[in-house]
C-alpha cells in the first residue's frame, strides 16, 4: 500500500530508466526521496561573509573585487546576536521540514572549520564553527539537514580565472597566473571538503551543490568538477541523501531534483518528457540570497503562501530563502512573512504536507489551485479570490463525500439538484456546485477539504 502511495506521489513521473551512475531501482529511488517528497517546504539559509558589504552575495563577482579586498570581511564577521536555536524555531513554526545551508558560497569562505583551508569562520573574531552550531539546532527541532556547497570557488588559487563570471576575470596579472593553476589540485580540494561535511556534521540529508555553466565561453562543468568522482564519494559517505541537479550529470542520472531558481514553472517540472521530483529555491525580496540591506522589493505574506500552494499544485517543493544579517539576525520582514506562513500553516498544513498535484481529470476552478493527498484521497481547493455564494468544481459530480472549509471544519453544501433557470449547471462537464459562505473566511488563502469518494 505504501509503495503505491508513493507511486501516486510522485505520479506517473518516471524517474529516468535506471540511471549508468546510480544503481538503484525506480522505487528505491522513489523510498529514498519520500520524506523530501512529503516535506513540501524547507528553509533555504545564505549566510557567509557578504553579509557585511550587504549588497548582494555575488558583490565580489559584481564588483570585480580582488581576493585581497574581500578578505577583509573575514577581519570583521563577528555574528554577536547569532542564535540558531531562534532561527529552527522559526522554521518549525512556520511549518519547514528542512533547512538548506550554505557551508561554502561561491567566494570560497568556509562557513565551517575546514582542515583544507585557513580562509574559513574559525578564523575570524567570532572563532565558532557556525555550521556545526546551525546543525545541532536544527536537528534538535527535528528539522532536517541540507548542506549548499558551491562548487565555484573564487578564493582558491587553482581555480581557474578565464571564466565568465570570475570576480577577477579581467585582471591580467591573475589571468597569466591560469597556466600554472593545478585543476588536479583544486579537484581534490572540493572532495577533501565534501567529505569533510559529509562526514564531521552526522547524517546530512540534502546536499545543494552549485552550479555549473559549460555552456558559456569558459564555462565549468562535469569534468571541471570532476563530477562523477563526487557524486559516488557523496552517496558512499551518506547513501540515503537527495542530491540536486547542478553537478551537470543529468544525462548520467546523478542528481534527485530539479532546482529551477526565483521562477515559478507553468507546470510540474520535466525532464525529457517525464515529469521529475522538483523544488523551487525563491527569496522573499529582490534577487539577493544573502543579506541585502537596501533591497525593498519584499513579496506581500500573500504571494508567499500562494507561492507554496502552487508550487505543491504543481507536484514540486519550495525551499524558501533568508539571508540573515552580519550580526546573526534573520531580518524582521522575513519573519513577519514567516509568522503569517505559521498562521496559515496552522489551519492548513494537511492541505501541502504529503499532497501533490491533483490528478488530471479535475480541472481547478476560476482562481483556485488544486491540491490532492493522495493517501488520504482529499482534494484541497485554495480559492485566491472568494467567490459569491458558490463555488462550481468541474468533473466532481458525484464523487464528493463530503466538503468542508478546512480553517474551521464547518460543513459545505453540496448542490446536487441542477437549478432550472442556471444554465452553468446544465453543462456537460459533469460539475459540482457546492454552497460557501458570502463573507470569506477569516485567513489569507481559504481552503476547502473534499473528501473523495
Ligand atoms: C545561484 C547563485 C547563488 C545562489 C543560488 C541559489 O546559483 O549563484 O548565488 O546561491 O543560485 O540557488
């Protein structure tokens, strides 16, 4: 029974015929991923040095900074209010059952004690492994644990700079330097500290690495990484742990998820042709991951329900990001967003945990989104604009058990007699009309519980 749940879960998504690289089954594959599948919502945290100049986390790279200058940062970071204990109780609350954090963004400073490098957290005035902190607490909430890793790295010296979007792309000394840089050497660097977080931290759940580009004019891919080395060093070291995309071994089948980023697909999310596990990383303002203190283009407590609502109508997860402060904070406008997510959550949360895109045969009403658990066989319409009066549900006729508004369990009409004088429900769509309050109720997006038949 469970297996065909999780086989309804993921739908008829086909998780490419046995990938070369991994050997397991379509349902071993299918069981590793469940808990991530039902979990729906994780919390995606930017923490690193560029918290200071707060002006976005690529301000090396837009700012054409030298290693020099940006070093400086690890002089000052000093996160006295840092208190991750606070931020997983955030989390939780608001109803995330993962965390995503970045143990290296792509300027290369470890946000962790790293034995492969002096350029990390432990060497700054704050002295403490940030990391290790972050994941006790994290795990003590019973949340689980994703590691980003960026496998760009701006600060080591083998790491090439002919390349489109190194910070020192245009600095002629660096680039003569290209020809003595030991790819060998910066290969090994990556594994040396993969295996080091996936081996000092306990059981890691997620790993994020990122990203690669061989598409551009010197761009990094597979065999700059030395992918497919990593990715059996990852999955020897923690064989239960999901995997992102951004390897660049699609074809090889190394990866779990696809990771469209800040864009919310038409549809669930596909790869030649079969539709794919997915989760949408997106920020609550602008376009930075880390801290940006002049960003105001903040997203209303609205549109990041509705975000979570249809990214789940659309079968994927969403991994929602805040970039905290230098000073540790996780900024009041992300958690006022968090508190309204909590206060949604609270009423609804059996309407994302555990739920998937509703099956094809019922077509969403005028703006609605459909949501479908398909283990409990409910059907969950979020409305995003309360109609008058009623509400129509195309090809439902007869197969509702019962409805309910879900904040407040109160009972739903079912309209079963067709009205002589309406003409909507005479149609042939085989449609169901259910009787709603005029007043809608009193939460952000109102949900009503179908109970299929
Ligand atoms: C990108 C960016 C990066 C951010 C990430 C989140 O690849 O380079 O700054 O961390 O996406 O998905």
């Amino acid at each position: 029974m469970k297996k065909i749940i999780c086989l309804v879960i993921f739908c008829s998504m086909t998780l490419n015929t046995l990938a070369q690289i991994n050997s397991e089954t379509k349902t071993e594959k299918m069981e590793r991923m469940e808990w991530w599948t039902k979990a729906r919502f994780g919390m995606f945290i930017h923490w690193g040095l560029y918290a200071l100049p707060a002006r976005h986390e690529w301000v090396m790279s837009n700012e054409k900074m030298s290693k020099k200058t940006y070093e400086k940062y690890a002089d000052y970071f000093d996160p006295d209010l840092y208190n991750p204990t606070q931020w997983a109780k955030l989390a939780k609350k608001a109803g995330m059952k993962y965390v995503v954090f970045t143990a290296k963004h792509h300027d290369g400073f470890t946000m962790y004690d790293s034995k492969y490098t002096n350029y990390k957290v432990t060497n700054t005035p704050y002295g403490k492994d940030v990391m290790k902190e972050l994941v006790d607490a994290f795990r003590a909430e019973g949340i689980r644990i994703g590691l980003y890793y960026s496998l760009i790295d701006w600060h080591h010296p083998d790491f090439l700079v002919k390349d489109p979007i190194h910070p020192e792309k245009n600095n002629k000394k660096e680039l003569a330097k290209d020809s003595s840089r030991d790819l060998k050497k910066f290969q090994k660097y990556l594994k040396n500290q993969l295996t080091e977080i996936l081996t000092n931290y306990g059981q890691i759940d997620i790993l994020f690495t990122d990203f690669s580009y061989p598409q551009k004019e010197n761009g990094k891919g597979k065999s700059y990484w030395n992918s497919e080395d990593l990715y059996k060093q990852i999955r020897k070291l923690q064989p239960q742990i999901i995997i992102n995309d951004r390897l660049d071994l699609r074809e090889e089948g190394g990866w779990d998820f696809m990771t469209p980023e800040q864009f919310m697909p038409k549809q669930w999310v596909t790869y030649k042709g079969e539709k794919v596990p997915w989760e949408t990383c997106q920020t609550f303002s602008g376009y930075s991951w880390g801290y940006h203190r002049d960003d105001r283009s903040w997203k209303s407590t609205e549109q990041t329900i509705v975000m979570l609502i249809e990214t789940v109508s659309k079968g994927g997860n969403l991994l929602l990001n805040v970039g905290p402060t230098a000073r540790g904070i996780i900024q009041a406008d992300a958690v006022d967003r968090l508190e309204a997510t909590h206060q949604w959550m609270k009423y609804h949360n059996r309407s994302i945990y555990g739920c998937t895109a509703a099956p094809e045969e019922f077509k969403k009403p005028d703006n609605c989104l459909l949501t479908y658990n398909p283990e409990t066989k409910r059907l969950y319409v979020h409305v995003l604009e309360w109609p008058f009066k009623t509400i129509y549900l195309p090809g439902l006729a007869d197969k509702v058990a019962y409805a309910q508004i879900l904040n407040d369990g109160s009972e739903l009409k079912l309209k079963t007699k067709k009205g002589a004088w309406l003409d909507d429900v005479k149609s042939n769509d085989n449609g169901l009309t259910i009787t709603i309050p005029v007043t809608k109720p009193d939460v952000e997006i109102p949900v009503i519980e179908l109970f299929l038949k």
